[in-house]
C-alpha cells in the first residue's frame, strides 16, 4: 500500500499504520477532487466575467466584494487543480502517499493556501460589514459605502493575504511567526464574520417586524410588501447559515488544529491537509450556484455570457 521507507508526512506519536492507511484512503478524494476543481474554476471565472463586462466602475460595492470572494474560489481551485492533476493522482496510481507532501512542499504552497485563505476570510470580514451597515442604516448606506471604499477595502484584503503568504513563505521551517501569523488573523476575523452575521439577521427582523406593526396600527396592511420583506429575510437567513455554517466546518477547525500543533510543536496540521482540500473545493463549488440563485445580476450576466450576448 506505501513504501514504508517514505514516512516523512506521518506526524510522531500516532500509529504509522493507521497514518499510512489514513493517507492512502483519503487520496482517494483526488478524483472527485480534481472534477470539483474545474467546475469551482469555470463557474467563479463565469460569475466575474458576467460582474465585470459592464466595465469595474459599474459594479455596485455589494458585487466588487463578491468578486474578491469569487476571486479567492477561482485561485484556490486553480491551485487544487494543479496540485490534484499533477501529484495526488500520479501518487495514487502508483501507491505512494509521503511523496505527494515532500514534493508538494517543494513548491511555494504555503504561500498560495495562505493567500486564498486569508483572502476568503477576509473577504466574508469585509462582505459581512457592509451587509450590516446596509440593514443598519439603510438611509445612509449609499453615502457611507462607496465604489471607491468597496475597493479600498478589496486592495486591502489582497494587501494583507498576500503579505501574510510571504511572509510565511520566507519565515523558516520552525519561526513562530509563521505558525502564529495566520491564527491571529483568521480567529478575530473569523469571530467578526459570525457576530456580524447573526447581528444582521436579528436588525432584519426587527425591522420587518416594526413596519408590519405599523402597517396594521395605521389600517394599511400591505401583503406585497410584507412578503417582500419575508423573502429578503428568508434569502439572508439562508446565507447566514450557509456562511456560519462553513466556518463552523472548515475555518473553525483549522484554527484549532493549527494552535495545537504550536503549542505540542507536533505537525497534527498535516493530518486535515487531506480532507481539509475537498472540503474547501466543494464549498468554493457550490459558491457560484448560490449568486446565481441570490442574486439577479449575476443570474443575468451568466445567462447572457451562455447566450454569447
């Protein structure tokens, strides 16, 4: 099943059977894996495509931030796809498992995953806000987010992921930085997210619940637009879930499993590595599927890219 002589991705002090099992078994992923990766590849291209036609100055500052979000799913499937295509399935076929990480490691991938995981986190950080000041104070929220802040904010975003994977890319094998560097901007990050968002969903409520005691105070019950409201906070209920959901899954883990291998200085990271990949891959997949269905804009900027309009 493995070389046995190739145990240089079996972390210390568990059972190299059940690693060696372990690893071989979840390579098995790599075709699935790899398919996802295309369709995450070709559906986030498609969603920025459709955005972008009209020219960037044309975007509201909701859809700018959802590009830097498409934007990271196209990167990390692009990086997936490589990385499944050109090692986990060669190594698969061939039974080898350790090889795929030490030739892996030969490439800057740390860098890469860092900057497309950062740049998710800090994408949802940046998105959550606006989603909150615009229930928060939607009679001023054209004045407060602008096309120029939204932008602001993606340079930002992309400014500090791709400095941190540089950072962790030049830091050596055993440097604190690098294993503390993405801990301490993805927790209070990820912290923000899930505040942000339950926040937003509870205002949303609130407010829909006092303009339908007002309607019925005042004798004008309007059922239009109360199931208008009702849509609106059914779709944010759905995404709320879907995105809290997901750092509940994914980020959340990471975190963990990273803090512990620095405080034990044993490499328990590498055992998620393989199951954390399908994981991201398939979330980034359904992505597109969720603007497509959420949003108007992208639902008929896709349909005319297909229509070659």
């Amino acid at each position: 099943m493995e070389d046995q002589d190739d145990q240089t991705c079996l972390v210390a002090g568990i059972s190299v059977s059940f690693q060696t099992q372990y690893f071989y078994y979840v390579n098995w992923f790599a075709p699935i894996t790899l398919l996802l990766s295309i369709w995450c590849f070709v559906s986030n291209a498609a969603v920025i495509v459709a955005l972008l036609r009209s020219g960037i100055k044309s975007i509201r500052p909701g859809l700018l931030m959802l590009c830097s979000l498409s934007f990271t799913d196209l990167l990390r499937s692009a990086m997936a796809t490589f990385t499944v295509s050109a090692f986990r399935l060669k190594h698969l076929l061939n039974n080898q498992v350790c090889q795929v990480y030490s030739e892996i490691e030969t490439m800057p991938m740390f860098s890469a995953t860092t900057i497309t995981f950062l740049g998710t986190i800090l994408s949802l950080t940046i998105i959550s806000i606006d989603r909150y000041v615009a229930v928060r104070s939607f009679t001023q929220y054209k004045f407060w987010v602008t096309w120029h802040r939204a932008l602001v904010a993606c340079i930002a975003v992309w400014t500090v992921s791709i400095t941190s994977g540089f950072v962790r890319e030049v830091a050596g094998q055993q440097s604190t930085l690098k294993n503390v560097l993405l801990p301490a901007i993805s927790i209070p990050s990820v912290a923000i997210i899930v505040i942000l968002q339950i926040m937003t969903i509870r205002l949303l409520r609130r407010h829909n619940r006092a303009v339908a005691d007002m309607m019925e105070e005042g004798n004008a019950a309007n059922p239009t637009a109360n199931t208008a409201n009702a849509a609106i906070e059914r779709r944010l209920s759905k995404i709320t879930t879907n995105v809290v959901g997901v750092l509940a899954l994914i980020f959340v883990p990471v975190a963990f499993i990273n803090i512990l291998t620095v405080v034990t200085k044993t490499k328990y990271i590498e055992l998620l590595g393989p199951v954390l990949s399908p994981l991201t891959i398939l979330w980034s997949s359904i992505n597109p599927v969720l603007y497509y269905r959420g949003n108007e804009k992208v639902k008929q900027g896709i349909v005319r890219l297909v229509k070659c309009q």
